[in-house]
C-alpha cells in the first residue's frame, strides 16, 4: 500500500537568506475552496511583502496540484515548493512561503534553493500524519465466540480497532480498519457468518 502524509496542524517558520527573509506556512487542507481561503489569507497577512508564493496538492493520491511564482522569475518559487512537497510524498496540503527582499538578489539557483529550503525545514518540524482511510463493521455475536474472535482478529498483519462494545443478551460491537484491507476482513466474517457465530449488522 502506498501512503501519502499531511500536517495534522498549521506550521510556520521563517528563514534568513542574504537578509532577506522567507517565512513558510503549511495548512491541511481538503478543497480548492479551503486552499484559496489559506492562500488569500496569509497573502493579507503580509500585503507588504514582496511576494507571497504558493503550492498545493489534494487528493487521494495527490494527483491534484498547482503552484504560482507570484511575480518571482517563472520557475524559482511556486515549482520548487511544490516539487518539495511530492518528494515527501504529501496530499491534502497547501503551502504558502512569503519572502520580504533583503537587498540583495539571489539569483534563480539562489532562489529555488531557498524556496525549497523554507518548505523542508517547515516539512521538518516535526513527523507528518499519514493519510488513511477507515472502514468499519458493526458485529453481533456470542459471549462464548467474543474473545475467540477478539484474538483472532488480533493475529492479523494489520491492526484492527474493536470499539463502543454493548454487552446485551449478545456482544454488540464494531471493528475499525484501513480501507485498502476491507475486501479481506470482509471475506473472513462473511465465512463467520455463514458458519453462524456471528451476524454483520
């Protein structure tokens, strides 16, 4: 299975490059709409800057993305920051870096290493959340089947969460796992079920 990572919360640092300054954001994000709000609303945040570049990157399998120079050279800003982001393999995440000029000019080399530089060192801060999606059932059996079916979902090569357990005249009760395993959980109970131990609600 492939995995993809986001932040699970906002992240800024800044940066000094030959006095000039590039300080970077990063914001999980699901929708173009939530990443034009983060985009305009870093770039009023510092109206005064000299530019304020932008990448995303959404979808399952970040297979939607776009980024913009923002009046830097074409190529300097928004490709490194978004080629940065793929390299760690991230999705659902938008990126803005605001660079206010120190004086002195740093060439296109100088500039898409620092541009770069921000989004890592931002990306760095601390581990990133691995995106997953979860699937789930909800289980009726008996008392005498319950722990026999607890260890016997324990022995899989995946966790599987058993959650919000009611115990009425039988054992009422869900199990929560990663979607990509689904076709397999559901051929075990299925062939539970058929040998009636268990009933799938």
């Amino acid at each position: 299975m492939e995995y993809y990572f986001s932040v699970k919360e906002n992240r800024k640092i800044e940066i000094k490059i030959k006095n000039s300054r590039f300080i970077c954001y990063l914001q999980y994000a699901e929708t173009f709409k939530q990443v034009k709000h983060f985009i305009s609303e870093i770039s009023d945040l510092h109206k005064n800057a000299n530019h304020n570049c932008w990448a995303y990157i959404l979808g399952d399998k970040g297979d939607t993305f776009h980024s913009s120079d923002a009046g830097e050279p074409s190529g300097t800003a928004g490709k490194p920051m978004l080629h940065t982001l793929q390299k760690h393999k991230m999705t659902n995440i938008v990126c803005v870096v605001t660079r206010y000029f120190g004086g002195t000019k740093l060439g296109i080399r100088g500039l898409i290493d620092a541009y770069s530089e921000s989004v890592e060192t931002c990306i760095l801060v601390n581990k990133l959340n691995k995106i997953v999606k979860l699937s789930s059932f909800y289980i009726s059996t008996t008392y005498d089947f319950f722990e026999i079916l607890k260890h016997r979902l324990s022995s899989f090569d995946f966790h599987i969460a058993i959650k919000d357990i009611e115990y009425t005249a039988d054992i009422k009760f869900s199990i929560e796992f990663e979607t990509h395993y689904l076709e397999d959980i559901q051929k075990y109970l299925t062939e539970i079920e058929n040998s009636g131990k268990l009933i799938i609600e």
